[in-house]
C-alpha cells in the first residue's frame, strides 16, 4: 500500500493489495510511454500494474511501476513485452529472471570459495576480533593463544567461517594505520589458516584495504569481509587475483547517499547498492557464486530502517546472492536497556528472523547459540524433517 501511494497511482489503485497476490515487483524510473504500455499489457496478462496518474496524458516524463501478480502473469507479461521490443525486451528478461526465481521450496546456495564449494543452508561465522576497542570483545584475544583458542571454539561449535578483523568500526572508533593492522591482522590469519584446514573450514578477513587483503590471501585465506564494497581502489582485482569468496556489505559512505527514514524506499536503495556492488565484482573477474551481500546493520541507519530491514529480509535474499546477516549484540538490540554482554537472547531472536526472512550466513559472537538458530529455523521451514 505505501509502494503504490508513493508511485502517485489513482486513489483506487490501493485495492489492488486485497486481492492477496503474491509477487510484487517493483520498475523504477521508467518513461511514462513505458508506464503505460506495460499496465495495457499487464491487464492483457491477467494481472496489474500501478503507474503514476500523471503516465496516461504524460503530465510526468516518468515514475516507478508496480507490477503485481503471479508468477504465471509475469511471465506471460514477459512474453507480451518482448514483441514490442526496445527497451522492452531488458525489462522482459528481468522480468523473467525474478519470475524464474521464485520457488516455494528454495535451494540452498553453494559459495565458491577459491577452489572449494560449500552449501549455505544456514552457515554461522563466527568473529575475531583482534583489536584492543571492539565494541563487543575488544582486547579479548591479544596474545597468539587466545587467538588460537578463539579459533578453535568457532570451529569446535559449529562454525564453517573465521571473521578475522583488526580495525573496530564501532561508533566513534578510531582509524589505525596499515601497519598497524597488517600487525594484528596478518598472525592471526597465518593461525587461522591452519587450524581452519583441519576442520575443513574458512578463514574470512574483515579489512576495506586491499594490501591487507592481498598479504592475507597469499598466507591461504578464503574470503574477504569488505565494508566498503570493493569501492577501495584494487580490492575487486585483488580479490579477483586469488578466487577469493567476497562479501559485499551496504555502507551509505560507500553509496555516496545518505539512507532516507522512509522504508520502502531505504530497502530498494540498499538493496538497489548492494546488487550494483555484485555486478561490479563479476565485471572485476569475481565468480557470481563467490558474492554475498551484506544490508549492513547498524550502518548510517536509524533504528526505524535496521528493524524494518530485518522484518524485509526476504527483499535482499531474493536479489539472486546469498545473504549475510550480522546483527550478534549491536546497538541496535540495546532498546530494551540491555548493554552489550548482556544480549545473548535479543541476539538470538534477531538472527531466528533473519534466518526466516532468508540469510544463509549468521555472523556471531556466539557459535554454538546461532547455530541453535539455524537449525530451529530450519525446522520451522520443514527443512529439519
């Protein structure tokens, strides 16, 4: 309802909600020739399509197009839309593509990670911190034994990944220096590497710089964790270089726009960001099943966008990548009053709904609680029986 208001549709279009389709896609800033070519052909299809009033007299050069359905229709409309060529025929393959996608019983995505595939079911990362001012566990793991240790109880309880980051990005964090970082990054990566091969799991390395990328690679890390999106110059090829597995997460400094308080349009935003991230990897040499994204809570977003976020999971597990979700004890979770040790339970709940709306990968403090949650979420979805 608020899509179609916010498209400037007739009043009476707001009726179109009741008739409990199930597929609602979304066009955005086509041309009103467009606009009003699709809706004749998506009433011809058996289904609508929402367009701005102002399409039918062309008062407006252009505006968003909802069209809503089933997925039958859309492929019909699909089909429409390709005889009448131009510009038509990309918003058809589009069009087909999420049709297509659409399953009830959805298959688990497989990662490619330099040589190795691994299903993502419902993966736990868990985190390492290995700095002296993280939010949640800084100066926790300063000596090579703790490191080890660490590494040991996240593979031990069920962990398939080892986030390994060396620079707090907590608010108010303060910047360290390559060296730095390289410092307190790079013999934890060496640890981790080897420990990891023994339980057949994945160093993952939380960094933006691609010289720290680059040295932890070459000493057999699988993935790189990049907050910025591959938007440093020569991460994407670094990455590229070694197979390495990426995720991709949404940071509104990286976006070059800040994220508005109004949630439908936040989520396509983001979501719209994070696919833009992806095509760039592919474009840099990056496999497609190397690519998970990341909405990237707590980001430059208000604690309106972070919980509807949550609740609309679904709109980024259904963007064609496997989908990251870290939300283990941020301030987000702090509504109740409950300071950072003390939400382990908030934690949880957060991660059983992203799990339902779709994530395949929950990165944790707690292994062995998030991996409770894969698995009851499993269950609740039938895939547990």
């Amino acid at each position: 309802m608020e899509e179609i208001a916010s498209i400037g549709a007739e009043t009476y279009a707001v009726k179109m909600w009741e008739r409990g389709v199930p597929l609602v896609l979304k066009l955005i800033k086509q041309p009103a020739y467009a606009a009003n070519i699709i809706k004749q052909e998506a009433l011809a299809s058996g289904i609508d399509a929402a367009v701005n009033r102002g399409a039918a007299n062309c008062s407006v050069k252009q505006g968003d197009i909802l069209v809503i359905g089933n997925v039958r229709g859309v492929k019909i409309l699909a089909g429409r839309l390709k005889k009448q060529g131009g510009v038509f025929v990309s918003i058809a393959e589009e069009l087909e593509r999420v049709a297509g996608s659409v399953c009830l019983d959805p298959k688990p995505f497989v990662l490619r990670l330099r040589d190795r595939l691994q299903p993502l079911g419902g993966a736990v990362m868990g985190i390492l911190n290995v700095t002296p001012d993280s939010f949640s566990d800084g100066g926790s793991y300063d000596t090579s034994v703790k490191v080890s240790d660490r590494l040991k109880q996240i593979f031990d309880e069920g962990g398939i990944f080892a986030d390994i980051g060396g620079v707090s990005t907590r608010p108010g964090y303060s910047p360290v220096t390559l060296e730095e970082e390289e410092k307190r990054v790079l013999p934890a990566v060496e640890a981790g590497v080897k420990i990891a091969s023994d339980y057949g799991a994945y160093i993952s390395v939380d960094t933006t710089e691609p010289l720290i990328a680059e040295k932890a690679l070459r000493l057999g890390a699988d993935m790189i964790n990049d907050q910025h999106a591959l938007n440093t110059p020569g991460m994407a090829e670094v990455c590229a270089e070694y197979k390495a597995a990426v995720v991709l997460m949404h940071n509104p400094k990286e976006c070059a726009e800040s994220v508005p308080d109004d949630l439908p349009r936040a989520v396509a935003q983001i979501k719209d960001c994070l696919v833009n991230a992806a095509k760039k990897a592919v474009r840099a040499g990056i496999p497609k099943d190397s690519v998970v994204i990341d909405p990237g809570f707590g980001f430059g977003k208000s604690l309106k966008i972070q919980y509807g976020i949550l609740k609309y999971m679904f709109e980024f597990s259904g963007a064609a990548y496997p989908l990251l979700a870290g939300i283990s004890r941020k301030s987000m979770l702090g509504v109740s009053g409950r300071g950072v040790a003390d939400r382990g339970y908030l934690t949880a709940a957060a991660e059983t709904a992203a799990m339902l709306g779709g994530a395949a990968i929950l990165r944790s403090h707690n292994v062995a609680a998030a991996l409770d949650v894969v698995n009851f979420a499993s269950a609740l979805n039938g895939r547990g029986f």
